[in-house]
C-alpha cells in the first residue's frame, strides 16, 4: 500500500532549477528538508500558540496533536496533498462562548469532538457523492455569511477581555502587526503574526522596566496592579514532559454552539486542496473527500484527549509558494519538530505567557481576517447581493450571529449567537429558495457549473 513516504531526489537535492518545482513525491537533500521543515513550524506559529491561548487550552498539548494530525493527514492523503494541521482558530469564538456559558475545557473539547465526527462525516459523504453536495447544502452565500459571522462575534471578546489589560501595547502591538502583514514580502510577510507577538512580548518587557506595575484588568477580569509580562510560570516549568491530558465531556448546549464550525472547515479545506492542485499543477479534487475526513479524524484524536480540534493552515500554502517546494517530506520533519516542541513545558509556558495587551493587539487583526474571509468567499463566488434571496438570510444571519440574539423554546434550551445565527442563514436560505420566483433562483445547486470543486466532467470520488 502507497502511503507516500517515499520520495525521489529532485535534482541534485539543493536548489531547484529556474521554473522548476520539488513535486509533493519529490524532496531536496535531508539536511535541506529539515531546515524547510523548521521553517514550516515557524510559519504557523503564530495561529497555532495563540489559537489554544485563546481558548483555554495547554499550547504544548496543541502542538504536539499539530504534529500528530500532520501525520494522520499525510498517511490518509497517500502524499498527495501537502499539509499543516494546526489548530483552528475557527473555534475561538466557539470556545469563548461556552466558556461564558460555564463550561470547562472538558465541555469545549467534548463539543469540538462532534465537530470533528460531524467533519469526517462531511469527508465521507463527499468521498460517495462528490464535492457537488458541498455546494448544494452550502452554496457560496450560505459558506460566506456563516464565515463572516463566526469571526466578528469575536469583537466583543477582544474589546472586553484583551485590549483594557494594557491599551497601549495592544495599539502598538496591532500596528506593527498590521504593518507586518502589509509590508513584508515573501516568508517574512507569512509570519507577520509570530513577529506580532515577539514585538509585543518585548514591549511588555520594556514598559515593566520604564513604567513598573500596570493598574488594569487581569487575565481574570479583576483590576488590580501586575506586571504586564508574567515569567514566573516560565521559571516553574521542566525542559522535558508531557503536556496535560483529558478528557472530553458533552452537553447539547456547548455542541449546537461548536456544529456550525464546520461549513467553516468544509470551506477552508476545499479551498487548500484547490489552492495546492493549481500550485502543483496536479488536480487535486478526487482527494477533497478524503482531505476532510482526515481533517475530522486527526481533531477527533486531538480532542479525545484535551487538545484543540485542527485545520489546513494557509500560512503554510505561503511558504510553499514561495520556495516552490511542495515536498511533502518537508511537512513530516515539520511533524517531528511539533512533537519535540510539545515534549518542552518550559516552551509552552513561554506561549502562556503572552501578555493580555499583546493578545488584544493581535486579535484585533485576526478575529477580523477571520470575518472578512467570508467576504472573499462572496466576492470569489461573485454571489450577486441585490438578489433579495441572497441579502435577506445573510443579513439577518449575521446580525443574529454577531449581536448574540438569544431564541428561548424552554427554560432549558435555546438557541443563541453563532448556533442561531447559523440556522438562521441556512433554513432560511433553502426555505426562501424553495418559494422564490424563478427569476430570483439563479441558479439550480446541482448544476456541475456552479460548483467550485468539480469540474463539469468531474466523477464522484472513489475512496
């Protein structure tokens, strides 16, 4: 059986020749590989610590499941789909509003375990059916809205719990932030988020050392005086251990919150197995199936014992585009270093430690991008809003989504946020569409045309 752990030297396993390109079956000398490996951990950085950060979750424990679900996803995939796994910041906002709703660590796990299930799901059905289904429950304004909704209802999280623990530093740190991202080129502009955090970090530093104590919120909400960079915790920690483990709980509650998530994780891996299939110049739909459901197998281990659940990172794509170098085995060295990296507390207490005041400087930007990522959607799919049967459910979906409208139905259940949100834009979208005049249903779902993943002569892809 193939499992595409074999590669062939491209070349003479140093540079490639001009225009040429490390196939995914290809790679460069080993000592080259692993430096590309490296620089695959340091591109996903930045997402990936402040990711379990956010949510509450041991960063060690994240990276070291990045490094696992990296592994199930290669396996799965034969090698043909290069690939960091890392974890999601899509649940972000998941995580904080079952937090606020008391949940534990436990309790967000266990409701990103059904995410994950309900993910590999999705993976299979595509694998039986094709990728047309995906367009046909979840067309291009429905993905969009649910995207978009999902990011901005994490403004209040930023403004609230981030950004009053040191104003300055998070202006600071969002600025230089921003400037990064914008203009920074090639590898450099990749890690624009990782630059962030060491720039805040060290601001933190040096406003301690000129200023002292700062009279502001805590991590815990409480206004007291501290010191804005907490190392103690780093002092404490062993170079050498395994990160804390446990185990998943379920309530209803926290899992009609996390469900929505995945159209997010349908779009984002749809969108890199098309991404890398056109950089590599090797169609890539038959593998969309299975691209999910390792998606959904590699977040359900990771969160079975305490992790956050993960996704294809774009940071990654960034680097492959500009060293032209789509050697998987780059991403199993990538792997291995996640998993040393996730055996050093002393590291994860480092990530830990970053500041409040840098976090609301670098959420500012990212719960944002988040948001806005639904736009591209509309604006790639060209989704047509004066068309009342698009603008109607976006709209009050995403309303709904961001400003937290709550629909009671007993004194033990209701619906709220993201939850509702969600089925707002989907019931709505298909019941509209269901009555709408012909005029208005533009276009039938099933068409092969309308579908971004298949081709018109694609076939349902086999397993």
């Amino acid at each position: 059986m193939d499992l595409g752990v074999r590669w062939k030297l491209h070349g003479d396993g140093r540079t490639p020749a001009p225009g040429a390109v490390v196939r995914p079956d290809e790679r460069l000398s080993w000592p080259r590989t692993f430096g590309l490996g490296a620089q695959h951990v340091v591109a996903m950085f930045g997402a990936s610590f402040v990711a379990p950060v956010l949510m509450g979750l041991d960063p060690n424990l994240a990276i070291m499941m990045s490094g696992v679900a990296t592994v199930i996803f290669l396996l799965s995939t034969r090698g043909r789909v290069p690939s960091y796994l890392g974890c999601s910041l899509s649940f972000v906002g998941v995580a904080a509003v079952i937090r606020a709703q008391g949940g534990t660590s436990a309790t967000v796990t266990g409701a990103c375990f059904v995410v994950g299930v309900a993910l590999f799901l999705v993976g299979l059905a595509v694998q039986r059916f094709g990728a047309r289904i995906i367009h046909a429950a979840m067309p291009p304004i429905v993905t969009g809205a649910v995207v978009m909704l999902i990011g901005f209802n994490l403004a209040p999280v930023t403004a609230s719990t981030y950004w009053p623990q040191d104003q300055w530093t998070a202006l600071l740190t969002m600025l230089v932030t921003g400037a990064a991202v914008v203009c920074l080129r090639g590898f450099w502009s990749r890690i624009a988020i990782f630059l962030g955090l060491v720039f805040g970090y060290a601001v933190s530093w040096a406003f301690d050392r000129i200023f002292g104590r700062i009279h502001s919120a805590d991590a815990s909400g409480k206004v007291t005086d501290h010191w804005r960079l907490d190392l103690s915790g780093v002092g404490k920690a062993d170079w050498i251990g395994l990160p804390s483990f446990h185990g998943p709980t379920f309530q209803w509650s926290a899992i009609l919150v996390a469900l929505p998530v995945v159209i997010a994780l349908v779009a984002e891996n749809a969108g890199h197995v098309k991404a890398v299939g056109e950089m590599t110049g090797d169609p890539l739909d038959d593998e969309l199936g299975t691209a999910i459901s390792a998606d959904g197998a590699a977040s359900m281990l990771s969160t079975a014992v305490g992790g956050p659940p993960n996704t294809t990172y774009s940071e990654n794509i960034g680097v492959m585009a500009a060293t032209r170098v789509y050697s998987t085995a780059a991403y199993w060295a990538a792997a291995g270093f996640a998993l040393l990296f996730g055996l050093c507390p002393k590291f994860g207490a480092v990530v830990a430690a970053i500041p409040g005041g840098v976090l609301g400087g670098i959420t500012v930007i990212l719960y944002g991008m988040i948001g806005l990522l639904g736009a591209q959607i509309w604006l790639n799919a060209r989704v047509d809003l004066r068309n009342p049967l698009n603008l109607v459910p976006a709209a009050a979906g995403i309303i709904i989504g961001i400003g937290g409208v709550t629909l009671k139905f007993t004194d033990n259940f209701s619906l709220n946020g993201i939850a509702l949100g969600t089925v707002v834009v989907i019931t709505g979208y298909h019941a509209l569409r269901a009555m709408a005049p012909a005029h208005l249903r533009q276009e039938p779902l099933l068409d092969s045309g309308t579908s971004a993943y298949d081709g018109p002569g694609d076939q349902p892809a086999s397993s």
